[in-house]
C-alpha cells in the first residue's frame, strides 16, 4: 500500500490537524518508509516459529495461596485516628 497525499490529508482531517505542506510531504515520506519495511517483514518465512503471547518464558509470579492468621477488627482500628465499633471514620466527601 503506497500512502498518497490525500490519505494523509483524510487522516489529519480524522485527527483534526492542520498540517503545512511541508509536513504532509514528511509524512508521506515516513509512513512510506514504515510500510516498506514492514513488507520487509513479511517476506521473512515464519512458518517453522511458534506463535508467543511473551518474549520471556514466564513461570507463575504469586505465591502459594494458603490461609493464615489475620488481625483482629480491634487491631485494625486500634491505630486509626477515629473509629465507630466497626468502621474507620473519616470525613465526608462530596
């Protein structure tokens, strides 16, 4: 696909830019060149590679899911500023 100066024009008008004739000139230089060597990519036979959905083999991060021992309601508010029985106070917010 060769990019011409009416696309880039449309994509400007899409992104609602204001290009100067110098710059639809650079774009279309650029974005030609990206697209010629993307083709360049696509000649290279990939057949025999298995797909990746990552570069590095990833092992399981988390750890071990396992119950322990938790802290107590009372402890939880023992250090708050201020406290109902249950909840944490703190200011409304609006």
């Amino acid at each position: 696909m060769k990019i011409t100066k009416e696309l880039i024009l449309h994509i400007a008008e899409l992104s609602h830019l204001k290009l100067k004739e110098d710059e639809i000139e650079k774009f279309q230089i650029e974005l030609n060149q990206i697209l010629e060597y993307v083709d360049n990519l696509n000649e290279i036979d990939t057949s025999s590679i298995e797909p990746l959905s990552h570069p590095l083999p990833i092992v399981n991060v988390f750890r071990e899911d396992r119950v322990e021992k938790s802290i107590t309601r009372e402890e939880a508010l023992k250090n708050a500023p201020e406290a109902t029985d249950e909840f944490f106070k703190v200011p409304k917010v609006i």
